[in-house]
C-alpha cells in the first residue's frame, strides 16, 4: 500500500509528461498558424490605411471606430447573419428527410446512400458554384422549366436568390452527415413502443424522434452557420457583386480596395460572431442534454 | 555480382566527377543570374512571355527571367507588402493607382535616366511624378458589345442606358478600375466638370443604369461573358477586347465611344533590395526599350510608351494610342483619382450597386 502511495505521484508526474509531450506538437502548430496570425490581424486592425492602400505607420482606433459607427457595415453584419440562418434552415429543411431515409436503410445501402450524400464535396465549390451558374443563368436549364410551363422565371442568378440556392446545395453534405451522426442515438424499439400506444406518425417524429435527434441537429445548424458566414466564393460568383456579406467584403477590403487595416478588423469581426455561435450552441445544447 | 560492381565502379565514377567538376558548375550558377517579374496572369502572361521575356532570355543567355503570375495589382502590392524584409520579386508590372501605395511605401527604387537611359526615349505621360516606375503600356476604357446582337456597332457610351438592354450589361464595380474609369466618362457625360472634387453627377449617372446591370462582377471576365452570349454590352480595356475581338470577330466587338475615354496605365517597377537588381535593370532597359515594346503592342495591342516604337499600321489601329483615339481622351490623373478612389468606392455602394 505504501509502496503504491510512492510510486503513484511519479506516475501521474510521467503521465503528465508524456500528455504534454503528445500535446506539445498540436499546441506549437495552433500558436504558430492560428493564434499568432490572429494576434497579427488584431494588431493590423490598429493601424491607419492611407489612400491607396497604403498602411500607416503608428496605432490607431480609427478603423474601429468607423466601422462600429457606420450603419453600412452594421447592414452587412445583419445581412450576413440573417442570410446565413436563412441558409441553416433552408438545408436542415433539405437535408433532415434525406438523412433520416439514409439512417432507415438496411446497413448495405446506407453505406452506399451515405457516399452519395458526401459525394458532392469530392467536388470543388468553385466547380458546383459554376454548375449553378450554368444552371440558373436566364438560358439555364432552371428558367428554361420555368418557362416551358407557362410562366415568366424571376432572376435567379447574380443575386440573393442565387446565394441562397448554391449555398444551401452546397453544405447540405455537411448537414446530413452530422445529423446522421445524431440518429445513431434513434431507437426503433421507441418508436415502436409509441405507435403501439396509439401514437400518430406525426406524434412519433415531434415526441420522440426529433427531441433524440436535437444534437446532431444542433452541431448540423453549427457547422453550416459557420461554413455559411465564411463562404466566400459561392457569394462571390452567384452574387454578381450585389451580394455584399462579410466574407466578401473583407476579400474586396484586402484585395480590391487595398485597406487591410478595414479587412483586418472584419476579420476579427468575423471571429467574434462565431463566438457568439458557438456560445448559443452551447447553451442550447445544455438543455437539450 | 559483375553487374553490381559495374553499377558501383559507375556511381564511384559519376560522384568523383561530380566532386571534381564542383568548381566549374558553381562558376556557371555564378554567371547565372536569376531574376523574377511579376505580371499579370493569364493572356497577359501568356503574350508577354513569348513577346518580350523570352527574347530577352535569348539576348541575354546569363538572365534568367522568372515570371510570376498575378490575378490583378492588388494582389501584386500585397505579395510585395509580405516580402518586403526580404523581397523576392525584382520587377512588377502594376496598374498606376496601385503602385502609387507601393511607392509611398518605400517598396521600390525610383529609376533615373543615369541608371536607365532608355526613360530618355519614352512618352513624356509615362513618367508620372510620384512613381518610382515608369509606365510600360498605355490602355483605355472600351465599351464592349456583342457583335451578333448589336448592329450597327454603338458609337455612344449612352448605348449603356437604353432599356432594351435591361439585365444585359455586365462590367466590374468600383473600386475595380474598370467602374472608375466609366464614373469619369459618365460624369463627363452628365456635365461634371472635375471629377477629383465632385463625382456626384457621375455616380448618380451611372446610379440610373444600375437596374440594367446584370452584373457587376462578370465572371470570369467581362470579354468571355460577351463572347459566351451572358451579356450583351459592358466595359472594358481595349488591349484585351481588341485581342479577343480579333479571335472572336462575330462574337465580340470594340468601340471606343465618340463622348472619348480614359487611359489606365500600368507600371513597370524595380523592387527595392532584391537580389541581382542589376540584371533586373537590364530587363527594364530592354522592356521599355523600343523592340520590345513593338513586339509587345503587335502581340496585344497594348499603346507603347517608347515614343520612338514603329508598330505596324494594322497593330497600331487597335491601340488607344492612334491620334483620333488620343484626341478624344479624358484627361485624367490616376494619382489623384486614387487619394479618392475610396470615397468614391463608398458611393457606389450605397449608391449604385444595391440599386434595383
């Protein structure tokens, strides 16, 4: 017993030790490629822009105060938010059915529906995003049975419709792959039990299917909010330029315009809404849990 | 047992030759001097390389020229932001509003005519005061039309307006250089009379095509969008409408309108504390010098800046820089519109591509 006492303290020293050891690599790489670069921008936000692009030297808050003072970059924050849940709901909407049909298959088929659900992202963005272009373009094929049917196709390309539309498409695979994760917690034998109790279908998916699927649901929302947010080139290419989100104008601050001071501070921006994301994923899933 | 004391008496062989010709291959690496330009990329990079770097390899077999393709200037003057404590680039090509920033930057050397006697024989517009560089080529704004569908050919930049056009037009949107270019001619248009100090009648004009625009960002350029049938008319630069114009003649056409234009001037600088910038002056020297500029302009039809180029007849009626082009050019000053370029970019988001 005493000789157990000794040694266990050594142990759990080593043990220590070896976590840090394991730990050390992973932590060198965050600080070097994530938490130094975002030191960098915080720092590059404090600094004044000059016409032409050029960088001040000296620290300033006046790109802080601009951009928190004026009502266009608060509409775009809006705007981006707004869009982005928009999208969140439009591809759980989407993806939930598909997802719950591929998680009721027998095992051989799921695997099967299951890569071609997540096929899509062997496939670049840019290369679906000109897909949709071709798709939704006025001689598209999308305007085109619009129009075969008797009516006249609204725009679809170059503006928000068209955002949303390659957007939703395109992080579907995202979402059907973390709600398939959270069916894995779905028992038939509860469902069972409930229609044998008289439960109506609809009453089997509000009282026991959808609360058992609200994780996976959760970190499904999570993930394409944030993808949404970030997404760039689909805003970009199906926007037409009209689509102003956050994304986009930190590309067209740091490339176009050259104020990389502005673009920095978006960034950080950026950041913090997806704190804020996370902090309601977190609270929500507390009371799930 | 021979063959692997054959291929060990080879290897023996292959490093003592290696070991004792050291010397002689470091001499030829030494002589070797090694250079990059930054350029612009696609069909630019593609004619710039064949016109002017690879004859300049030829003449020079102790140069190599690396080039190095950019998407836009923006990008170029961001790549030499991050390598300024240890530049890797000699020489950039830049639109002029861009490499005002680079200069104020201290990012390049200011050239002479003691260092490059060859600035002697360029157009007096090409020295531009407050540019480390001299200007390269000479381009000007172009309206851009869809030959199969507009005829006869528009003489007018107000062609843009007209409502049987509604959702065909496409050009890049400020700050792009292309959408400043047409506030100045729209501004001109609607009576303004300086540009730099009030660019409201301009960005108010150009306010009222909005709703006509299909898109401000065409992809992936305004020239293919037009030649691919998506639009209709748009704007654009005359060196690369007349090179796709004249690969696609039924598809694209070129106009440069009778209400004249604005010239866009790119840069040729010299990168401050980059290694081998002597050979990257021999470069400049050839570049700016006049075959190369003739070899250039017939290849894309960009203006010379070497007055003493003798471009052929066909080349030269292409360019921006024919005496009836040049008559009808707005005087502009690229330093000056880019001290505002910002304020205006902020107008045109508020007041021109969010309208419907």
């Amino acid at each position: 017993m005493s000789a157990a006492l000794l040694t266990r303290p050594r142990a759990d020293w080593r043990g220590g030790t070896v976590l840090m050891a394991l730990l050390a690599p992973i932590l060198l790489v965050n600080v070097l490629t994530f938490l130094a670069p975002v030191i960098n921008l915080a720092m590059l936000s404090f600094r004044g822009s000059g016409p032409g692009g050029s960088i001040q030297e000296g620290l300033t808050t006046a790109t802080w105060t601009s951009l928190l003072t004026d009502s266009f970059y608060w509409e775009i924050l809006l705007g981006t938010v707004w869009t982005s849940l928009l999208i969140t709901f439009l591809t759980l909407l989407c993806s939930y059915p598909v997802a719950l049909w591929v998680s009721r298959l027998g095992a051989r088929w799921r695997n099967l529906m299951m890569v071609v659900c997540i096929s899509p992202l062997l496939v670049s963005a840019v290369v679906r995003t000109y897909g949709w272009m071709i798709l939704l373009g006025d001689q598209g094929f999308v305007p085109g049975v619009i129009r075969a049917m008797g009516m006249t196709p609204p725009r679809l390309l170059f503006n928000e419709t068209g955002v949303i539309i390659g957007l939703t498409e395109i992080l579907m695979p995202y979402m059907i792959l973390s709600l398939l994760a959270g069916f894995g917690k779905l028992d038939r034998t509860l469902e069972d039990a409930a229609g044998t109790l008289g439960a109506r279908p609809f009453t089997v998916f509000r009282r026991i299917v959808l609360p058992l699927s609200l994780p996976g649901l959760l970190l499904g929302c999570l993930l394409t909010f944030v993808l949404a947010v970030s997404s760039f080139i689909t805003p970009k290419l199906l926007g037409g330029g009209r689509v102003v989100l956050l994304a986009t104008e930190i590309y067209d601050q740091a490339i176009v315009t050259l104020n990389w001071p502005l673009a920095s501070a978006l960034s950080i921006l950026v950041l913090v809404v997806f704190g804020a994301a996370l902090a309601v994923y977190g609270q929500l899933s507390k009371l799930v849990d | 047992m021979v063959t692997m004391f054959d291929r060990r008496a080879l290897l023996l062989g292959a490093a003592a030759t290696g070991v004792l010709a050291a010397p002689w291959v470091r001499t030829a690496h030494a002589q070797e001097k090694t250079i990059t330009l930054m350029a612009y990329t696609g069909i630019f990079e593609e004619r710039y390389k064949a016109a002017v770097v690879d004859p300049f390899m030829r003449a020079n077999p102790g140069i190599k020229v690396n080039y190095y393709g950019s998407p836009n200037s923006a990008q170029s003057l961001g790549m030499l932001r991050a390598q300024k404590a240890a530049p890797q680039t000699n020489l950039c090509i830049m639109d002029a509003s861009v490499a005002k920033a680079g200069t104020d930057e201290q990012l390049y050397d200011a050239v002479d005519n003691a260092r490059l006697p060859v600035l002697a024989e360029l157009n007096p517009m090409a020295i531009i005061p407050g540019l480390a560089g001299p200007a390269v080529t000479f381009d000007s704004a172009v309206l851009l039309y869809s030959a199969a569908k507009v005829k006869p050919a528009p003489t007018s930049w107000r062609e843009l307006w007209k409502p049987e056009y509604k959702g065909q037009v496409g050009l890049p949107a400020a700050p792009d250089i292309v959408g400043l270019a047409l506030t100045m001619v729209a501004d001109r248009l609607a009576g303004g009379t300086d540009f730099i100090k009030d660019p409201s009648k301009g960005i108010a004009l150009v306010g009222e095509m909005a709703p006509s625009v299909q898109t401000w960002d065409p992809k992936p350029d305004v020239y293919s969008a037009i030649i691919s049938g998506g639009l209709t008319l748009g704007v654009g630069w005359n060196a690369r409408g007349q090179l796709f114009s004249s690969q696609n003649p039924d598809r694209l056409g070129v106009t440069l309108p009778e209400e004249g234009s604005v010239f866009q001037i790119n840069t040729l600088n010299l990168v401050k504390g980059a290694p081998n910038n002597d050979a990257a002056l021999a470069f400049m020297a050839y570049a700016l010098g006049q075959e190369a500029q003739k070899s250039f302009t017939e290849a894309m039809f960009y203006a010379p800046t070497n007055a003493k180029t003798q471009v052929s007849a066909e080349a030269l009626a292409r360019t921006a820089a024919t005496p009836e082009r040049m008559a009808k050019m707005i005087d502009v000053n690229w330093i000056e519109v880019a001290k505002v370029r910002d304020g205006i970019t902020e107008q045109w988001r508020r007041r021109v591509i969010n309208r419907r």
